[in-house]
C-alpha cells in the first residue's frame, strides 16, 4: 500500500515491487492500462529515472528520497517519453494515470509504503 502522510491519502492499495535485475528493466513494459487500473502501481527500488520508450499509455510517476519524501512528479507522462534523472532519487513510483491528481500529492509530501497484513 502507498500512503501520502502528509494528506492522509491513499495513492494505491496494490503495488508491485521491482528490485531486480530483470524486473526493474522491465518496469511495466509488455503490459496494457488495464494492468494498470485506479489502486495498483510499481515502485522500482532502486531508480533514479524511468522512461515510457515502447509502453502504450499514460502513466503518473513519483520520485523519491530515502525518506520517501516526494522529489519529483510528473502527472500522465505519455508513452515514448524519457523522464528526467533525479540523482537525489532512490525509487520512482509508476502509478495509474489521475493518481496524483486524486490523491493531491505533491512535491514535498511524505509517502509511507507498506505491507498490508493479510487476513
């Protein structure tokens, strides 16, 4: 789960974790925006920058620091897009496209990601 402290907003109940090799390559290439609905995302651990070369939709994407403190933001980056490399980052956040806006994170915010318990 992604969480914004700061305003007390949830960006995704479901992100998946890239932080290997292949996965973090790969980040959400091969997939469609139905794999990428309202609630789920991909937090690459680590990055300092992503791009949409080959992807087929819009994506929302969120920088960090070790604190989980918002760097960076882009809102909709299109497909075919290099985003810019932030080299205070430590992950990015891929997220569905309208989540930022949702959730009215900004740069700044404080983001907690969790496990949640599994009942």
């Amino acid at each position: 789960m992604v969480f914004n402290r700061t305003k007390q907003t949830v960006l995704a109940s479901e992100v998946d974790l890239a932080d290997a090799g292949w996965a973090r390559i790969k980040g959400l290439l091969g997939r469609s925006a139905k794999d990428l609905p309202a609630g789920k995302g991909l937090w690459i651990v680590p990055s300092q920058g992503i791009h949409t070369i080959g992807m087929s939709f819009p994506i929302d994407v969120v920088y960090l620091d070790w604190n989980c403190r918002v760097l960076l933001m882009y809102h909709r980056l299109p497909p075919f897009r290099l985003a810019a490399l932030k080299f205070k980052a430590r992950s990015v956040l891929e997220l569905a496209p309208g989540t930022l806006s949702r959730s009215h994170t900004a740069v700044g915010d404080v983001l907690e990601i969790k496990e949640l318990d599994k009942a």
